[in-house]
C-alpha cells in the first residue's frame, strides 16, 4: 500500500511524499516522489495504487508526466487525448489518421 506523509520543510512549507514498495509487499526497494500539493500526492498515491504499486507509465521522476504540465488536476479523458494524439501523428498519411480517428469514434460507444 503506497502511503502519503507530509513533512515540514526548513521554510516552513510543508511537502507530501509519496512512499511504496515497488511491486508491492512481495517487491524489493522503497520507491518515493514529493509534492507540494496534498491533492496532487493523493491522485499519485491513487495512481502507484492501481500500477501494481509501480511508478505509473509515462511519469518522470521529479517532473510528472512527460509532456504533460505538474498539476494532476487536469484530467483530459480517453477520447480527448487519443484523437489529438492521432492528428499529431506526422508520420501518417491523412487516409490513416481518418481511420484511426473513426475508430477512436466507435470505441465511444463501448467505453
């Protein structure tokens, strides 16, 4: 179970770190990251929690997501994030991102 303990800094701000055991109790080594934010230490914490009590795909130490800004706040859904994902595909031709784009629309109606 990952844990949230806040600690008081030299300056008197108070941080959140985020602490686990990678893989779980059968795992091997402490895992942590700091916030300064309780909220955004708890949407971690939620998220080390539901990767097996790995450090979640995409995140960079110290950073957050890659390419994504440090507040987990925003939350862009499935949908939203697929479809700009799709039309940013440079490498594919518009045929495709067309086809890629209606089936991201089917999905809609199975998620």
């Amino acid at each position: 179970m990952a844990t949230v303990v806040s600690r008081k800094r030299n300056d008197g701000t108070l941080a959140y770190r985020v602490k686990w055991l990678l893989g779980g109790a059968r795992g091997g080594r402490w895992q942590s990251e700091t916030f300064d934010d309780r909220r955004a230490a708890l949407k971690f914490q939620a998220l080390v929690e539901a990767n097996g009590h790995r450090w979640p795909d995409g995140w960079v130490k110290g950073f957050g997501f890659a390419g994504a800004p440090d507040d987990l706040a925003d939350e862009t859904p499935f949908l939203d994030f697929a479809s700009d994902y799709v039309r940013r595909l440079t490498s594919a031709a518009p045929d495709t991102q067309t086809k890629y784009l209606r089936q991201l629309k089917s999905l809609k109606h199975e998620i």
